[in-house]
C-alpha cells in the first residue's frame, strides 16, 4: 500500500511531464478550441512514450511491471491535471479487455492500442445512467441495433468495444457479448457530448451494422465474466483520477489561504477554516487508503475486488465532491470565476460521479456484497 | 370585513383583472423585466404588466405615495406578496435600487436625493448596480481602497470594485469609497452615486463557472461626482452601508421567491428520471432519502420565513432569527442543486449541448451559478460569525 | 406562529414554577430513590393546580383557550426542567381520547384524568418499536390477551387505553379499538422499565383480561380514525418538548464557553465552536419553525396535521441528538460526568427518539405522505 | 523461508499450544488482566495465559530483553500482532505502564529508573495512572498548577490531578508538576513518578454518565517524593510528555482493538432487530444506509492503519497520516455506537433492567462511555488544531 522505488519515479516522471507539458491551461484549450476528438494527440503519443500504455499489461504484452498501485499513480496525475486523455477507457478498459480475450485479437489489436494507433472506446451506458445489467442493444441475425449513451472517449476513438445482448431472452448481465465495431463501419452515427467538464462524451447509433463472428472479443454471450472485474479496476483506477483531484484542490485551497488576507491576517488562520481544512484532508486520506488497498489487492492477484472498487468510488465521489464545494467556498469570489482553475475541477468531479456507476449505484452493490 | 380582507378583496380583484395571463408563469430569466434607460421588454403582455403595477405604484408597494410607490402597510404588502404568489404572478420589476438603494435613501438620504432618485426606481427608469466589494476586500469590506477626493464641489474617484452585478448595463452605481485614510478601516467611508456614463467609468465582464457573466469589474479613473451624491454624510458611508444590509433579508427572500419559481419540483424530477416501483417509492432509495432531507429543510425555511413575518407583525421579533435566514436558505438552494444534478444522472452533464433539454441545460447551469449565493452578500463564514456574535452573544 | 400575551404569561408561569419547584435535579432524586410511580405526584398536582392538564380540552370540558401553541410552551418547559409527569400520556393523549370519545366516558372520566385523581397510559407498543398496524393485542369473546411495552407513564398511571384487535381477520390500522382497562383488573401484570434517561416506563401483560362492551372508547373497530389524528398532536407535543431540551442545552453550553477559559482567553472565542453553535442555532430555529407551523395548524383546526408532526419529529430528533453530542463534547470532561446535567439530556434524546416513532418511521411516513 | 515467516510459523506454533482455548474469545470488561500488585484473575486460565505471556516477555514484544521485554523488532511485532488476532487470543497485559510509560522511560529515564521500573511493568507487578489533566488544565495542560517544591533531597507535591484512570486501583502514578513558576507555561514542568502509597495521596472516583466510574480525582497533600523520581531531568517534563503522547497512536490502536474484540456486528445486529425482506435488503432504508456508511468509514480506516504500517516498514511515513488516527477512529466509534442504540429500538434505553438482555445493556453502556473518546487524550477540537498545523502548514 505504498508506492516502491520504481513507481515513485514513474509518478514523479509523469507529475513533472505534466505539469511542464499540460497544466490545467491545456484543458482550458481543448474546451476554448472544441478539439473534436476529445484529447490532444500529441500530448497523448508523448505519454505512450513514457509508457502509460503498457504499465498494466501482462510481460508477455510488453508491460512494464509497475502494477495497478503504478497505473494509479499515473492516474492520480492525471486527476491533477484535468489531462484528457484516452487513457481509462483505450487501456484501462480497452486494451484490458482485448488482452483478457486472449485469442488473435490479442496478437492482432493489442500492439496498435498500445501504440497509440488504434483507439478503443468502451460502450456500455445507454440510459441516464450506469447499468450494464440493462443492456438492451442486441444482435441478431448478425446485425448490430441498438444506442450507446455517455461513452467516454467516444469522439477520438477508432473502433468501439459494445456490449450487446447475444443470447436470445437472456436477462441481466447473462448472455451478453463484446463486439468490436469499427468507427466507420456502415450504420454507425456518432454525436459527440461536449460535458460540462470540458471533456467529450459520445452518443452512438448501431442501426443494422452488420457484425461478423470474428468481432466478437472473448467468449460469445458470456462477456460479463470478463469485463466485470476489468470495470472493478477501471472503477480504481478512477477512483485515483478522483482523488488526484482532490488532492490537487486541497494543495491549491490551502496555498490560497496562506496568501490572502483579509482582517490583516492570512484567511488560513481562522480556526473554523483550519478545521474545515483538516477534516477535508482527514477524508481524502481515508478515502485514499481505500483506493490504495484496492490498487494492492489486484496486485496481490486477488481476483474479488469488486467491494473494494464500490467502496472506493462511493468515498471518492464524497471526498472529491465536498472537496470542490469546499474549494470553491474558501476561495470566495475567486472560485466562481472561469478564470481561476477551482471550477473546473468542481465539474469534473460531477462527471466522475456518473462514469462506472454513481453513488446510489455503488452504495447498493456494496450493501450487496455485504449482505445487507 | 375587516380593513386589510377589504384589501386582500381588492388586490385579488386587481390582480386577477390586471395580470395578464402570459405573466402568470414561473419567469424565466430571459423574460425578467430589469429596470433602466434602455429597458426592453420580452413581450407586450410583460411590457403591459409592469406599466401597470408601476402606475399602482406596486413595483415598490410600501414606499411612500410622493415618491411613486404604493403606501402599503408592510401587513398589506404580505398580503399582496401572498395574492400574487397565488396567481403565480410575475415580479413586475427587478432591479438593485428598488431593493437596496430605496430603502436606504428612505432613511439617510435628504429630501433633494430621495426627489431626484426614488421616483425613478419606482419608475424602473434607472438601472442600478452596486459598488462594495474591491478585488481585496471582499468579507473584510473595510478595507476597501477606491479613494474620492475631495476637490470642493466636486469628487474624484479612482479605484476599482468587483462582483458589480451586470454593471455593464446599469446606468448609475451606488459604491462605497474612502473619503478619509487617516482613521480606522470603519471611518473614513463614505456612499456615493455615481452616474454610469461619466467620463472614466469602464466595466470588464467576469466569465463566471456558469458561463455566464452577471458580474463587472467596475473601474473608476478620475470620475467626476458632484458633492451632492454623497449619501448620509461625509464619512458616514459605513452607517448607510449597514442600513443597506439590514434589507439585505428582504432581497434574499425576494431572490428566493424568484427562485422558487424557477423551481423544479425535486419529487416531479426524480419521478420522471429514477422512476417508482408498485408500492410508489422511488427506485433509488439513497436519493429518496436526501429528498426527504431537502424537502424537510426547504419546508421548514418556508415555515422560519411565516414565523419570522408573525414576529414582525406582533413586534416580537427574536433578534437571532432573521440572521439566519441567508445561511440556511442558501445552503438549502445548493443541497438542492447537487440533487437536481444527481438526479439528471448524465443527462446533468450537459454543456449547450443539442443531446440535452433546455431544462436539463437550466439545472446544470444553476448548479454552477449558484455557488455564488453563500458567498455574495455575505459569505456563509461571515453569516456564521454575526450569529455566534450577536445571537448567541459569544466572545469576539 | 407566535405566543400571544396570555400563552406568553403561561409559558413564563410555567417556566418560574419549575425552575423554582423542580430543576433538574428534582429528576435526579426520582431517579436515585427509584421512585415506584416514576413522577413526583404532589409535583404533578401543584402543576394541574396551574391549569396543564386543561389547555387543550374544549371548553365545555373546562378548557382554558390557550390552544396548542400554549401547550407547546409547557411542553418546551418541561423538556427544559426533564420533568417527570404523565403530562403526554394521561392528558395529551389520554384526556384527548376520553374527549374525543364523546360519550358517557367523557362525562365520567374525564374530569377525574383532569384532576390527576385518574392517570391514564396509552398502551400501543408490541415491538421494538412504535408500529400501530402491527398490533397483535386482541379482544375475543370478551377477553383481552396481549403484551404492550414501553407505555409511556405505565408505572403510575390508574388505567390503561389498550389499542387491540377486535375485528377478526383485520390488517394494520383497520379493526382495531381502544380499550380502558382498570391497572387492577384481574390478568393485569405491570413490569416497570427504569429506562436510561431516568423516566419510567412498563411492561403490560393482559392475560385473559374480561372486558365488556362499556369498556370500549369510542367506535369499535374503528379506534384509529380517532387515535391517528391524536397522536399527530402528541408528536407535536413531544417535538415541543425535545426542542425545549436542545434549547436548555445550548443556552448551557454557551454559558459554559462563556465561562471556561483555555490558553488563556474563555473557549467561546474559538472561531470553530462559534461556527458549530451558530450551525446549531440555526438547525434548532429550523426545527422550531416546523414545531410552531404544526401546533398553529392544529389551533386554526386545520385537521391534517399527519405531515408536519412527522417533518417535526423527524427534525426533532437529529436537533435534540446533534445538541446533546455537540453539548457534552464542548464541555469537554465534565460533559461526561453524571454530575454535570448534560449527560441527563443526552439520554432523554434517545429516549424521545424512540416515543411515537422513531427517524426512520416518520421520514417513510414523510415520503409516503408527499407520494414518492 | 525468510526469517520473518520463520518467526510467523514459530509464533503460530506457540499461540496455539500456549494459548488456554477460554482465552480465544473477545474479552469481557471484567476478564481483562490488569497488572498491579493485587492483580486478579478472572479465571485460572487467564492467569496461565498471562504468566506465560510474561515469561516470554511478549507483554512488551519490542522491549530489550535485558528489562523483560521480547526483544522483537517491529516487523516480528505486527507478525505477533496478526497472529494473536488470527486466533482471537485476549491481550495477556492491560496497563498504562506498559501503553504509556514504558516506552517513554526507554528514551529518557537513566538507567536506574529503567532498571527499577521498567521489568516491573512487563511482569504485571505494578498498575501505574497518569496524572496529565486539571480541572482548569485539559486540553490547555500547559497551564497545569500541581507544585512540586524542591526539598533538597525530595520534591513536596500539592494539587490535584483529574481523570485518573482507576487511580484508586493503581500502585503508582506519572505525573506533570510545576517545578518552576517563573517561565511560559511550558517551561518549569517536570515529570515525575509517584508511589500512591506515599503519605497524603488520596484519590476519588468521578461518576460517568455510564453509569461507571473508571477515573478519579486524585489529591496530592503534601506528598514527598525522592528526588530520583524526576524523568528526563528537572523542568524538562514537556519534552517528556511529548515523547509519551507519541505513543498515544498506538495506545488508541490497542484501544480500538479492545474495542473491535467487544464489538457488535451491524449487519447481523440489524439483521436480527430490523430484520430483512424477501430480496435480503434490511427493512429500513434510512438504517441500511447508514450501515453502509459506517461500515466504510470503519473498513477504510482499518485500511488506512495497514497503509500506515506499511509506511513506517518502508521509512516513508507521510508526516500528516498518524495525526488522523485519533480523530477519525473515535468519531468512527461513536457514530458506530448511535446506530447500534437505534438498531436496539427501546431495547436501547435499557438501565440495568432485567427486560433487556446482557448484550443490549452493554450496547447503551458502551454507547454513554465512549462519549469520552473524542474528549480524552486530546479532545477532537485540538487534534484538529494540530493536523492543520502541522500537516497542513496553515498558520498559527
């Protein structure tokens, strides 16, 4: 539950790379500019250089051994710097889920999502909210039909993980399949999501495209045992995006309290403010530890880390939440503006809350799991 | 009858003959009639609606009847507030001096200011933007920096104020500036108009976390002000400002009340969006629960407002009770938010976005807008401290 | 939703008396003596002498006219003094239902409860917890056989009002009737619970009890349509009466900050607890507001009241519970000695949590009435 | 194999062997082996279990074998730790001496005080008290007014010290007197050790609101002391106190095992009082909610212990991390203890009454007594004060 040597310079390889080549500025200009896919390209191939693409991946794939506490670190940057990019849903999700296929998509795809030059977005969502279990979009006849809602990196990505409904009258998350669909492939409409973060979402359509059984990723109608527990760790790792930001609130609030006065004293010398302050960190802490007790446990080869992951995310949203709400109060007038950076963390962590599963979600699969 | 249900007959009556039915809707903001020179209206109905309350002089209904207002007793006025919130009416006029200026300029302002201007406000002829808080002194207001100097008839004034709501379209300001820099922060502050159009007055829209920009930086380079638009005094400023903030309840509750229109029924949302199961409980028994938690504390500053406006009316008024009222109503406006929010799932991630309804759009943006409220006016901190102060009688 | 002048005159009676008759510690010695009866009865009489058990009769039964905003400000002092008395259970509820039974009983029994020469205990509970349309006490063939438990003023009162069964195959609420039955009828056994907060409570077993028709207060069958509305009322009342508790407490802890110097200046200058008992204030207006609203509404005969007693309770509670935490934590030690009184309120919170319903009862009920 | 996981088989081994079956079960308030020199033992079994501890010196794994103690290093100690937990065995020792004392002797008592006391402490002989707070000094224990005139050969002890823990059980007592007058508050404190035998001692038990009254007030009446019995030297007590407190985490850490061996399961006490519908969801909403939140609070905290043990193994502690222990943990117990009291319905409000079962009297006994949790050892207030001092950098 601590970082080693290794990870450590990884972590701070990617804080510095980020912080000299993508502040929050770049955010701001991904938003100001409407970069169409969602994410800037070049910053995106210069993190793949420093190898974000394979730190999880099996040896024999080319990974680089660093585990899910390294990815996490990554992430944790990653939440610090509202950076865009595809890396949750292209590698934590795609490419994990094309490894776990373990078959020629393996061979075939793995390399070019590594690299950068295939691009996968996961579509799951097709309501107002997270819930795989829903899943209505179907194929039949070898014919995808169906939506996709909220799908994260939808706009930049070049080919689509759907899940789809296989198994004639299945319910649930039984009978499901992966399909991969190509971008371009004939009945594919894409309508990007401009979010209030300043990230892209996409809307698809699936109208009668046809699918072959060869774009099947993994076994056919039996999906979910495998991108269960690849969404547990995508929901960790998440989890460390959210509490990057919290962090980076944190640092930001307190500086600012150090710096303005008012009543001829610093603001952060009020007592009521100081213990706001500690509380707010006593959380994030506790709610890291979560999240590092998660990271751990998929390192540890623990395959059940399905209550870990609800438990981290439902404390993640608590922490990044009060966070932001907190962050904006303590820097008063300053933290309404666009202007200053505070608004826009405050928004990205209410686009975090719905991604994998919101709150009421999360609570009730812990009960769950908890047998309660 | 007794007088004041003659009056509850006639204003309903007025109302109901008078309101024109296109008004009698929650106003959304594109429609709100704000005062000023250049006022446009969204629709003749609106156009209609405010001419006639003005003429009633109901746009300002306890103001006295010289200045153009409508004489009520403040039990009249809440029995008209009352009529009208039963019609759903909409307010006939918004604007800053009908608010805060008004009741201000009642008390300290001399015979000449309150002829020149009162009349006006009630008219809706001036727009007006306040001119308080300075870039660093925002809770410390004391501290402010703009300086006027005295320069016989006239003062100049060179300085800056921020958070001046929609400055860039009102005609005059009332700020606060220093006057004195020889005493304590407290002295040497004095409240001055100023005409909007005087040369060296500049404004600077601020994009808000909203993406709407309400609020100005207001500069102040060598403006002219004559000596008469000193209000309450030479170096008196403080004790006016003061007055200013004792109706600062009333314009929470007005604000309040205008948001309360606009407001999206919690229980009608999360219906629509979650959904109920056979037995009529919502489907997500986590925003069920904070729903009760909301509508619990809104319910109840619904019932703290009637028991504050009894206290008045008995003249028994527990001092503590009215400062509570920012606090909790804006913490309550924002619990309330998030829940919108939570409740839109990602359909509450919206941003100008075609995918999303407008109203969809509107809760997203009110989310973000309304941070603002426990800071403005006032910041919850500030709220806190005045009742640990002066209600509780707790040790500075 | 104001006192007028002559319940301001009851309430400043009623607050002299008993802060000169019986302060807290009148409490502690019926506590210490384990006194048999559970409330001081020369006590109780002195304060029907002062006109408590008329305020809310009507006035053909000898009512005073000072409506239940009056009796609110006695239920508020008696949540300040933590006086015993059968206040709630023999003329709240008690006396109401005799008069609201509208025959012969009210003429014969009626003045007797008011004169206290009577004492009556409203027997509802069966479970853990308040839960009316669960009552599985019935009446058959004349006899009465069931257990009540945590009467409220059982161990002193001279007859119970048993809410049994007495339609066959009836469910909930439906079929149900409110029985008088004298505390020395044969099959009648008293178990006394000394509960924590120093108040007294039974245990009631009705084993065989012989009951006849006369026995029956009002429409057989149908006691709920009377009993619901009543003890809407009497929620109210207790509402009154917790809030008065939260009051007595936080006027006490500001003493006490006001008082105790720490670091060299008195701990009321300390921003944090300023903020929190400026919280606690404005949390205690709240709830008083939806208290007073409630009590109104009854005076202005509005006869549904159901909503706001639960809103009233439900905020009642979480006042009562968050002022007696916050109390004994910022007297710090002394907070936990049973020496200092806080402790003595910290204890009758819990208690009154649980009387005619607890949180969670009244917020489902909340919910219910508001159709979500 | 390593030599860690040598040592984890052998402790394993010996646990099982050692370990009398009766004390493997969570232990009860009145079975706890308290040391003293009237110490008593519940059961015979219990005072095998100890004496065989003691002789291994495992009632103090980490102290030098020289003064009793195991000798183990840190590592082997959480290996110990894991593997008494493993089987559920009781703690073999409880004293303040051991928690408290001990280590700070290790650092700063001369040998012959280590020598006298600190082999003493592992075997059980003596039960020490603390004696820190004033009535006029608790969370502002610099200000504390207990003289220690010095006598030459022996200091003469007046005032009076609050919550003793069970000082009227104990066989001696750590104190903090004022040895100087003349200095800040900080200065002129010394740290002293006293035999409760000693003339003009006398102690008197403080009733909680519990019920119990496990502390005392302890009044010093002209009480000598040998000059020896001053630690870390004259007027240097504060110095030694600080090292003490910082064994405080530890202390709360045995605590809240103590604590976690008594405790009660929600779920199962919920399942058992509320009970569960057909879908195995608990009958009430509000409660089941609150389980879940209380259940993460507990389950990360346990998480953040272990990441915290794993920062000290590798020497990378994050200085802000231990400050959060106490004050999360205690406010995790008592918001713990409010939802078992609700859970109990009015079986919670049981008094020594024979209606209620053992179990549920326990419940609401524990539920009063841990009130004193956020007060005790540093209220919540100043654990606050210190994390946003020191972890936070934020100014004074």
């Amino acid at each position: 539950m601590v970082l080693n040597e290794e990870q450590r310079l990884l972590h701070s390889t990617i804080r510095d790379f980020l912080n000299q080549r993508a502040p929050v500025a770049a955010l701001r200009e991904l938003r100001d500019n409407r970069n169409p896919q969602g994410f800037d390209s070049d910053l995106w191939n210069e993190l793949i250089e420093l190898g974000v693409s394979s730190i999880v991946l099996n040896e024999d794939n080319g990974g680089l051994g660093f585990g899910w506490m390294g990815l996490g670190a990554v992430m944790e940057e990653i939440g610090r710097h509202l950076t865009a990019t595809p890396m949750l849903s292209s590698i934590v999700i795609g490419a994990a889920l094309i490894e776990a296929a373990d078959d020629h998509h393996s061979t075939d795809l793995l390399p070019d999502v590594v690299a950068g030059t295939r691009n996968l977005a996961f579509a799951c969502d097709e309501g107002l909210r997270y819930n795989p279990g829903a899943t209505a979009a179907a194929l039949e006849n070898g014919l995808l039909q169906g939506e996709k809602t909220f799908v994260i990196n939808g706009p930049g990505a070049t080919d689509f993980l759907v899940l789809a409904r296989t198994a004639a009258d299945s319910k649930g998350t039984d009978g499901l399949s992966l399909i991969l669909v190509p971008r371009d492939a004939a009945g594919v409409t894409v309508n990007r999501i401009h979010s209030v973060d300043g990230h892209s979402f996409a809307q698809i359509k699936f109208d009668q495209v046809a699918v072959d059984n060869q774009q099947i990723i993994g076994v056919p109608d039996r999906a979910w045992d495998t991108v269960a527990p690849i969404l547990d760790r995508a929901t960790l790792a998440l989890a460390a995006e959210m509490l990057g930001g919290a962090r980076e609130l944190l640092e930001r609030t307190l500086a600012y309290l150090n710096d303005r006065e008012q009543f001829d004293v610093k603001i952060g010398s009020f007592q009521a403010l100081q213990h706001r302050c500690a509380q707010l960190f006593c959380q994030l802490e506790l709610a890291q530890s979560v999240v590092y007790k998660g990271l751990s446990a998929i390192d540890q080869g623990q395959q059940d880390v399905a209550k870990l992951a609800s438990h981290a995310k439902v404390l993640a949203i608590d922490c990044y939440q009060k966070m932001s709400n907190e962050a904006v109060q303590m820097h008063g007038g300053m933290g309404i503006t666009d202007e200053v950076d505070i608004g826009l963390f405050l928004k990205r962590s209410r686009v975090c809350n719905q991604m994998l599963g919101d709150s009421s979600f999360h609570r009730e699969r812990f009960a769950k799991l908890c047998g309660y | 009858m007794s007088p004041i249900d003659e009056f509850r007959q006639q204003a309903r009556a007025w109302l109901e003959e008078n309101c024109p039915a296109s008004q009698r809707r929650p106003v959304v903001k594109d429609e709100q009639i704000w005062a000023g020179r250049d006022r446009v209206f969204a629709t003749p109905d609106a156009k209609l609606w405010f001419e006639r309350m003005r003429d009633k002089g109901w746009t300002a209904p306890t103001w006295p009847t010289e200045y153009g207002g409508g004489g009520l007793s403040s039990e009249e006025e809440k029995v008209l507030e009352k009529e009208m919130a039963r019609l759903n009416c909409r307010p006939a006029l918004y604007d800053l001096g009908l608010w805060m200026l008004g009741p201000a300029l009642l008390v300290h302002g001399n015979e000449a200011q309150k002829q020149e201007h009162l009349s006006k406000i009630v008219r809706g002829d001036i727009r007006w933007a306040q001119g308080y808080s300075e870039p660093a002194a925002g809770s410390d207001l004391a501290s402010l920096k703009t300086r006027a100097v005295d320069m016989g008839d006239h003062f100049l004034v060179n300085g800056t104020k921020i958070w001046t709501t929609q400055a860039d379209k009102a005609d005059w300001i009332f700020a606060l500036v220093r006057t004195d820099a020889s005493g304590t922060k407290h002295q040497g502050i004095s409240f001055i108009l100023i005409d909007m159009r005087s040369a060296g007055v500049s404004t600077t829209p601020i994009e808000l976390i909203s993406g709407e920009s309400e609020f100005c930086q207001t500069f102040f380079d060598d403006v002219k002000v004559p000596r008469e638009n000193i209000v309450g005094g030479l170096d008196n400023g403080w004790t006016v400002a003061k007055e200013l903030l004792k109706h600062e309840r009333k314009l929470m509750a007005t604000m309040e009340s205008i948001v309360q229109r606009e407001d999206e029924s919690l229980v009608e949302l999360a219906a629509e969006y979650i959904g109920m199961d056979e037995s009529g409980k919502l489907n997500d028994s986590n925003i069920r629960s904070r729903i009760t938690d909301q509508l619990m504390t809104a319910e109840a500053l619904e019932y703290l407002n009637e028991r504050l406006f009894f206290q008045y009316r008995s003249k028994q008024v527990d001092s503590g009770l009215p400062l509570t009222i920012k606090y909790l109503g804006t913490n309550a406006i924002q619990q309330k938010d998030e829940l919108l929010l939570e409740i839109l799932g990602n359909h509450g991630l919206s941003w100008q976005e075609q995918s999303h309804t407008p109203r969809e759009h509107n809760i997203v943006q009110n989310w973000a807008y309304n941070k603002a409220h426990t800071i403005a006016g006032g910041t919850s901190e500030i709220q806190l401290n005045i009742i640990a102060k002066r209600a509780l009688g707790l040790p500075a």
